[in-house]
C-alpha cells in the first residue's frame, strides 16, 4: 500500500504477511516527516503494531530520539534503583537505553548481554509502562541476534472462551525482579512465592487506547501470579495464555541489518530475542514512547 503525502516522496507501507508488522519506505528518519507523513507512520503503527525502517545507518542519538518524538513523548527507562542491572551505563542522553553485549574496561556498556530473552514486554512492571518501543540497529552479529513479535490483539481473538471468560476481570503480577534475560536486578530478593512478587499488577485484558481493540497482556512469565487465585490455578491458566500467545500463528520473526529501525507497540506486542554468539558484537540503541496506566 503506498500513501501520498503532499510534497513529499510517497510513504510506501509494505505488509511482513505475518501476524503483525510492515516495512515503511520513503522515509529518511534524519529528517523530520511533514505532517501528512508523520500521521501517515501513525495510522501504520495502530494497524500493523511494529514498523521496521531499513537503511537508517549513521543516526545520532538526538535524531533517533525526534524519529521517535513523531509517535509520542518519550519515556526514560525507570532510575537506576529499579532496574539496576538493566540500562545505559554508557554517555547516552537518558532517553536512551543501550542493549548490548559490548564490554569495555570489563564492563557492559548495556543491557542483555548476548543471551536469549524471554518473550516480555519492556518496563511492563512499572505502573505506566511505554507505550512503544524504538529499537536501532548499529552493530548486529553475522547470525542470531534475530527479535520476534507476537500480535496480542489475536492472542485474545483467538483465545478459547472458558479461559479468556475466567481471566476477564483478572490482574497480573509484572516481576520486576528479573530481567528478560533471566538475571536478577541488584538489590532485589529472589521471589521464593508468587503471591509477593514485586512488580505492577495489570489487567490481564487491556484496551488499546487509541484504537479501543482489547488485547492480552501479560508481561513476563517467570514470577507471575494473577492476583487473588489459588497459586496452582494461577499457573495452569498463566501456562495456557502463554502458550497461547506464543504460538507461531501470532508471529513475526525479524532479522536484523546494520541501519534497522524497528518500533514495537508495547501495548499490543510481546517480543523475544534469540541469544548470538557472545564473541560477536551488536548494538542497538533504545527509546520508549511514553505510556499510561493499562486498563
Ligand atoms: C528488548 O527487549 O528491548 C531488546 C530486544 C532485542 O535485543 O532485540
């Protein structure tokens, strides 16, 4: 589908023919798209959810943060008591969050390393998570690396109507205490019951507010209990969404090129990422749309 913006070299909107995602051509992300331009990317991101932008190599921080501007204000990543562990420990404005296995001096210049990462949704255990995800590619390892997308919106489509029906009225515990990698943020206890785990709890079932559809959410699963159940029901009906919203029908797996931008709506997507050989590089810089409180 290609949208005509007035002045402008037309926005081309490209479909993955996946779950969910589309690639967007004509834009150069150094400059900032004309108004018609810029509400074009806005209606493909409530349609598709996550809108890849190849060939955007030699962006700076500051023009990867105006991109991101285009689709809302932006979110720091939560201060450094929550998520120690977990962000930029690199001279980067602090809209920006670095995710990297780079060491320098034998220290991480970011988050996650080069292991695998658990299908999550960023910040989803502070109370007003993002509402998006920004995500650009400068370094990338010659194989794996690779970050898949799951449509939450289908998940719930398509969920069976006795669990979708008990989980209706629910709320989620989000674990703030581990990491999508699997590693637990400093100063932060192991979770020994589910029933105290630290983290938001969010409805199961949020509404999207700029479209109204409902959609899944879930967060993260280790450490999650849905408040109020018997603690092996939590786990049963938390083991059957989960499959549920991870079954391929719902994905997008993209592949990474060095200039890659790719935003994720975190309202309506959960993603993963396959772990990369540790003695290769990548680098990718993060923003975060701001969001509200889930309902
Ligand atoms: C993230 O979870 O925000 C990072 C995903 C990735 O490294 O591909």
């Amino acid at each position: 589908m290609t949208t005509p913006c007035a002045g402008t070299v037309p926005i081309e909107v490209v479909p993955t023919g996946f779950a969910l995602g589309a690639e967007i051509r004509g834009i150069d992300a150094r400059k900032p798209p004309p108004p018609e331009a810029a509400e074009a990317l806005r209606e493909a991101w409530k349609q598709h959810l996550v809108l890849l932008f190849r060939g955007q190599t030699g962006l700076s921080d500051k023009e990867l943060i105006a991109f991101t501007q285009v689709f809302g204000p932006l979110q720091e990543a939560p201060n450094s008591d929550v998520t120690a562990g977990f962000g930029s420990f690199a001279d980067v404005p602090p809209e920006v969050t670095i995710i990297s296995n780079i060491e320098v001096d034998g220290r991480p210049i970011g988050a996650l390393g080069a292991g695998e990462a658990d299908w999550h949704t960023d910040m989803s255990f502070i109370e007003e998570p993002p509402a998006g995800s920004c995500l650009y590619a400068i370094e990338v390892p010659p194989s794996g690396g690779n970050t898949s997308f799951t449509n939450m919106h289908r998940a719930l489509d398509t969920l069976d109507a006795e669990t979708a029906a008990t989980v209706k009225d629910a709320r989620c515990v989000h674990d703030l205490s581990l990491t999508s990698t699997g590693s637990r943020r400093q100063g932060i206890p192991e979770v020994a019951d589910v029933r105290e785990t630290p983290g938001a709890r969010h409805p199961v079932l949020r509404t999207h507010p700029d479209t109204g559809r409902k959609a899944l959410f879930l967060g993260r699963r280790r450490n999650a209990w849905l408040v109020g159940f018997e603690v092996g029901e939590s786990e049963r009906l938390l083991d059957r969404l989960w499959s549920h919203a991870a079954d391929e029908a719902h994905v997008w797996e993209h592949r990474w090129r060095e200039g890659d931008i790719v935003l994720w709506d975190n309202r309506a997507v959960m993603h993963r990422r396959d772990p990369f050989d540790p003695a290769t590089r990548r680098l990718m810089h993060r923003t975060q749309v701001k969001g509200g409180r889930p309902y």
